[in-house]
C-alpha cells in the first residue's frame, strides 16, 4: 500500500514512524523484514501458479 503526502504513520507502540520521503510502501503481506515498510518480500512468496486461495479456488471450479 503507498501513502503519500504529508500523513504521520504510527508504530504499533504509538511512536511516529520516521520518513525520509514523501511516499512509502507499507507492508500488507505481514512477511516483510522492515515491517511496516514494505520489502517486496511478497513478490517472492506468492509466485503464481504456487498455492494460494485463488488458485485453489480457480482449481476447484475446473
């Protein structure tokens, strides 16, 4: 998810996350090493074609 602008992002401890830029990932995958920052880390573990809900889904209605 990126926020841009002038927004302040609080840690889960209630202290202002620090930025060095106008805009910013925030992790939604819960498996980035820099969380809340995004990593890209989610584009390693959900591959296509590799098990997920949508591809079981997809699987099931075949």
């Amino acid at each position: 998810m990126l926020v841009r602008g002038d927004v302040e992002i609080l840690q889960a401890d209630g202290s202002p996350l620090p930025r060095r830029r106008k805009t910013i990932a925030l992790c939604r995958c819960g498996h980035s090493g820099i969380m809340p920052l995004c990593d890209g880390t989610h584009s390693v573990i959900r591959k296509p074609g590799r098990d997920s809900p949508l591809t079981r889904k997809a699987a099931a209605e075949d």
